[in-house]
C-alpha cells in the first residue's frame, strides 16, 4: 500500500480568457513565460523543491501542448512508478460523463485518484501563477495550529482586495471570516488559492457539497469547512507572486525579468525552475545587431536591434529591423526594417517586411475593451501579418492575415482583425 504525506492537484484547466488570442488554441497554463519556460514549470518547480513527488495535473480546455509539455514528468523528476505526474483530464464514466464545473468538482471527480495514495494532506493549486513558495513550510505551519484548512494568504491594497477571497483573521492567524470577492472588504488578506486540506476534511466537504451546481473552492468548499466549525488558518506569504491574467499583468511580469536587478529571480541555484526543453544551438547575434536588457531564446537569429524584450527560441529578426518593450514566443519570424514597440507576439508567427506595430494614439479595443488594453499590441499564435501594414495600440491579429484585410494599409488602434476558427 503507498502511503503519502501529502500529494498535490494542481489546477489547469482554465481557458483564461481575459488573455484574448493568446489563449485562442492554448490552455492558460501552457503559456510562454520568461522566453523558455510556460506558467505550470512554477507550480511544479515548486513541488519537487519543496519535496512533494506527486502531483495530479487537472486538465480540460485544449489539453494537447499542456500535456506534451508535462509528459512524464522528466524535467521535474516526477518520472516515477511510485506517485509522479499524471496528467487527469474529464474522462466518460458508465452513468455519465461530465466536464469539471468547477475548481472543487474537478477535485471531487478525481477522489479515486488522491484515494490510492492514502495522503494524510492534499495540496491545492492553481496552474497560472508566477511564484517561488516552499510548500513544506505551509505545511508545518498546517500541521502547527492543527489546522483543518489553511489557505495561503498575502496582503494587497485595499483597491485590489475585491478581486480576491479575502479573510479576516485573529493574531493566532485562526481565520474569523472568509469573503469570496467583497465589494467592500474588510481585510485586505488575500486567498492565493492555495490551500492544505487535512485529508478528512477535504473529503467530507467535496462528498457533502457534490451536488452544488459549479462547486467551487472559494464558494464552497471553504464556506462549508467554516460554517462547519473546522479550523481554518491563513498562512502568510510575503514572496513574489503575479497573477499573469490579463495581457497587461502578463506583459508586466515577463518586463519585470529584465529589470537590472529582478524582483523574480529565474536563476537561483537553491530554487530552480524546471521546464522542458529542446536540444538547440546558440543565439546568433550578427556583428550589427544591437541587445540591450532582453532574455534571448536560444536558437534565435538577430540581424537587428532588440531592446528591453523577451525572446523565445528560434525567433528571427531581420536587418534593420527594432524590437522595444515586447515579448516575443518560439519561432516567431520578423522581417527586414520592422518596428514593433509593446507587443505580445505569440508562436510561430511571421511578420513580413517594413511592418510598423504599436503605433499611434491609444483608443479603446471596439471588440472587448477589458482584454485588448494597457496600450499593447496581441498577436495570436501561427499568424501571418503582410509586408508594408501598421497596426495600432489596444489591437488584436490572429490568423493568417493579407493585404486585403488592411484596406488602408492600417489596422487602427483599437480594432482587430480575427479570422474565422480564430474566435477566442
């Protein structure tokens, strides 16, 4: 029989929509970040640093590079016959199939898997945060306060606080009250959305609240733990952590790498970050070019100027042509005499000759104004811009693109242009 101390179900399924064409054919958590790695190395780095060696990875919406990605698990060390990685997406059951509803329904629907390892704690988290956290810490402090539930908590301005769960606590750190995103709160304490379960605990509430339409953590779960008198505490953390949700806290956190001293270190020796990665050759960097404060994929070809950017692997930039302040995914190729200034340009795509992107005056996006803004130009992935366009601020492209598609030769600020099958 395995026993386990404590496994982990790391939550990435989510669509992610707020990140419009980025996320048009990708689960959230398979996004690029930082030039070589995708939003889930962080979690998972996170377990095996912190000693956890088995993980269940909850998937659902488009699954396919998020599981070539984590495959079995090798670049983490979570290759192994006994606990590991596994990969659970919604399967078909002889009454009914259903997709996961909710953050604690795709729990509840994987209890015959946390069930085989006997855990005494299980570990909740989410696939598409940025952070470095030692998750055995948490635990003695779970285990401390002999706690039921304890949440991971962190402080954030009073104006941000109704984003988020928000619990209110004593000095003892035992939680009095928890609020799924207050109107006005009264605390400003943070859920990070990561949680230790006492095992009994967790498996009472998911059996007792199975039936809630999109059974949620923070709706349910924690509410019905609360009410129910166990003893709930919130663990402090003071580290890094962004939530890359939105293309502008995206942009923010990938800008942020390149700071001279970064507030989040990608390279420290006693805290790696793991990631899949291709056997490639070096960067090329031709005797004109010009790099200042960028992270440059390997494999990737510069025939011009990249300032302040993050480059993936293999990307390609021709002569003459001026990267500024933009991000830009694996094997993206960019012509001659190009101007990009604060895009997010996705994989694979191609950016013909003379084309000038980000320019102009800001004007809200005419097709989803809370997504496509923060003045950023979105390029979703396999997309084909034409030589000799401009594209303005607060847009979006995906697809492949003609010169038809540009009647002016311009793409205003504010517009996109998304072809059919492109839809996010």
């Amino acid at each position: 029989m395995i026993r386990k101390e404590m496994i982990a179900m790391l939550l990435a399924g989510g669509q992610g929509s707020r990140l419009g064409v980025l996320t048009a054919r990708v689960a959230k958590p398979a996004v690029a970040f930082g030039g070589k790695y995708r939003i889930i190395d962080f979690p998972l780095s996170n377990c095996i640093n912190s000693g956890i060696d088995t993980v269940g990875v909850l998937t659902q919406y488009q699954p396919l590079r998020l599981n070539t990605h984590i495959g079995i698990g090798i670049p983490w060390d979570l290759d192994r016959n006994n606990g590991g990685v596994t990969v659970l997406p919604p399967y078909e059951k002889s009454d009914n199939s259903e997709w996961y509803t909710g953050t604690a329904n795709a729990i509840y629907q994987n209890m015959n898997y946390m069930e085989q390892y006997h855990p005494e704690y299980v570990l909740i988290l989410s696939g598409d945060h940025i952070y470095k956290m030692d998750y055995e810490v948490m635990l003695d402090f779970h285990k401390e306060n002999q706690a039921d539930v304890t949440i991971a908590t962190m402080p954030v301005s009073m104006e941000e606080a109704s984003r988020f769960g928000i619990v209110i606590a004593d000095e003892e750190k035992k939680i009095l009250e928890f609020e799924e995103k207050p109107e006005h709160p009264r605390s400003n304490l943070a859920s990070m959305g990561i949680y230790i379960f006492s095992w009994k605990v967790l498996k009472e509430a998911l059996i007792a609240m199975k039936d809630q339409k999109s059974c949620d953590f923070g709706k349910h779960i924690i509410p019905y733990c609360h009410e129910g008198g166990k003893r709930l505490f919130a663990y402090e953390y003071n580290g890094y952590w962004k939530d890359v949700g939105t293309l502008g806290s995206y942009w923010e956190a990938n800008m942020e790498l390149i700071d001279l001293i970064p507030e989040f270190n990608l390279y420290e020796e006693y805290w790696k970050i793991y990631t899949k990665s291709d056997i490639i050759e070096p960067q090329y960097l031709s005797s004109e070019s010009v790099v200042e404060r960028s992270i440059i994929g390997e494999g990737s070809e510069i025939l011009g100027e990249v300032h302040s950017s993050v480059l993936g692997a293999g990307v390609s930039i021709g002569k003459g042509s001026v990267v500024r302040d933009s991000i830009i995914m694996k094997g993206t190729c960019i012509g001659e005499n190009v101007m990009i200034d604060k895009a997010i340009v996705a994989e694979n795509c191609v950016i013909g000759d003379r084309v000038r992107i980000g320019v102009g005056e800001e004007a809200p996006n005419q097709f989803n104004e809370k997504v496509y803004a923060f003045g950023l130009v979105t390029i979703g992935e396999d997309s084909v811009i034409p030589s000799d366009v401009s594209i303005g601020k607060n847009t979006a492209v995906s697809g492949v693109t003609t010169k038809e598609d540009y009647p002016t030769g311009t793409l205003f600020s504010g517009e996109v242009i998304i072809k059919a099958g492109d839809a996010e």
